[in-house]
C-alpha cells in the first residue's frame, strides 16, 4: 500500500492527542488517589486507606480488575458465610493464590472477626508488596509471600483455616487438598466461567465441584450468580 506524506497540522494534532492520552493517564491516577484519601479519611477504615496507598505506590497493579465490584461482592459472600458457618474466630488463616491481600483486609476489615494471624500466598512474585500495602493497618498480623501452594508444608503453616478463593486458576485441586493434613477447615470457590484464559480449572456447576473437591464434611455450599457467570463456594473439612 502507498503511505501517503502527512501534513504538519496531521502530525501536530497526532502529537496532541498522544500527549493528552499521558496527562489523562496521571490525571485519573492522582484524582483516585485523591478520591480514596478522601474516602479513607471519611470511613476511618484501613482498608480504604490501603486502597488509596496501593494506588500511590504501586501504580502497575490491577487494582480496578481486582476491586471490582464483583471481586468484592465474591468475597464479602465468602466473608458472612464463613461467619455464620464457622464464627469468626480465628488463630491462623492461611489463603492461598491471595492475589492483591483482599480477602484477607476484607476479613480483618469486620468487627464480627477475631483473627491472630492471616499467611497469603501466591506464585506470582509481583503481588507480595501490593497485598503487604493494602494490609498496612495490620501489619503485626498480616504477611504476604511468594510460593506454589503445591510446594508448601501444610502441616507446619498451623494453620486453623484454609482458604481458596483460585480454585479455578490451579489443574489439580483435589492433588492439592491431599496435601492438607486430615481435618483441616477449608473455604473453597471456583466458578463456570469457561472463556477467561487464566480459568484452567472451571467447573459447570455446584454439584460438579462439590464431586471436585470430595470433601469429607460439608458444612456450607453454595452459588452467587453473577452477570456473566456463576461463582460456587464449599466450607468444610479435607
Ligand atoms: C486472579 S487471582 C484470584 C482469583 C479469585 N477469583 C480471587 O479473587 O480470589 C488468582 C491467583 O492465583 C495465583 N495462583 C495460581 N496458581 C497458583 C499456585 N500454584 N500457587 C499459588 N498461587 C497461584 C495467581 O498468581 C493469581 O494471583
């Protein structure tokens, strides 16, 4: 094909809107910074002024896929189930595949919540530092590390609660849990949502993941429709 010579004014008012494109960028940034500040200050809650810190200092993470209000609505399910089926108190939470540390400023978010520690952990070494920023209001309890959730020793974690919220991003879920000593408590979720590339795992339905997972006891199941698919979640014991 012949390329055709572009006029000044063309290339000038290319420039522009490149430029503008930039600014725009930074400017959305520093105006939700400002705006989470200013959410941070009226709630008082931790967790919105990790929110607002994570944008400040770590301005590459996906913190708009991962609070999303579907995100957040998944968990906060996860949250008042496992209240209402295992109580809220807790001495270690152990939650693997953590990603940004959600769930965990989520759960010690909650004044219904008494937990000694939360251990996240997850493959990909670029998360660590986020979910240690969004949980800087519990730094004493929290810690964020980098590591194969099939790699880890469960039994030496001490761990009196388990979670998974990444069912769907591991191949081999019941060769996981078989690394999980034998009455450990879990909270599990994994979803039908086939045509996302990182699923790897999906499930069709409830009873399909409730035959997945093959727990010993079950205490809770469960599904939360969504708009474009179906999360499941399982409480119980391996
Ligand atoms: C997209 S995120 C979280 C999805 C889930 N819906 C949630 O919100 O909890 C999935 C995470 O699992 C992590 N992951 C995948 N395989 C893992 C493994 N073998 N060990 C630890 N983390 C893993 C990924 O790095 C990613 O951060």
């Amino acid at each position: 094909m012949l390329a055709l010579p572009r006029s000044p004014a063309y290339n000038s008012a290319m420039t522009n809107a490149i430029q503008t494109a930039r600014l725009s960028a930074t400017d959305w940034r520093e105006d939700a910074f400002d705006l989470m500040r200013g959410v941070a200050a009226y709630t008082a809650s931790p967790l919105m002024k990790g929110l607002a810190d994570v944008l400040a200092r770590h301005p590459d993470a996906d913190l708009g896929n991962a609070f999303n209000h579907k995100q957040v609505g998944c968990k906060m399910w996860a949250r008042d189930a496992l209240c209402e089926t295992l109580g809220g108190d807790f001495g270690r939470i152990v939650i693997l595949g953590g990603w940004y540390g959600i769930l965990a400023g989520i759960l010690f978010d909650d004044p219904r919540f008494s937990i000694g520690a939360i251990d996240s952990y997850d493959i990909d070494p670029s998360v660590a530092s986020v979910a240690e920023t969004l949980n800087r209001g519990w730094k004493e309890r929290f810690s964020a590390m980098t590591a194969d959730m099939y790699a880890l020793d469960y039994r030496a974690l001490g761990a009196d609660l388990v979670i998974n919220t990444s069912c769907e991003h591991i191949a081999d879920l019941r060769a996981w849990l078989s690394l999980l000593p034998e009455g450990s408590r879990v909270l599990l979720q994994s979803n039908d949502y086939f045509s996302e590339p990182t699923h790897i795992n999906c499930v069709p339905s409830l009873d399909a993941f409730v035959a997945q997972a093959g727990l010993a006891d079950l205490r809770f199941s469960g599904s939360l429709r969504m708009k474009k698919y179906t999360r499941f979640m399982l409480i119980g014991t391996v």
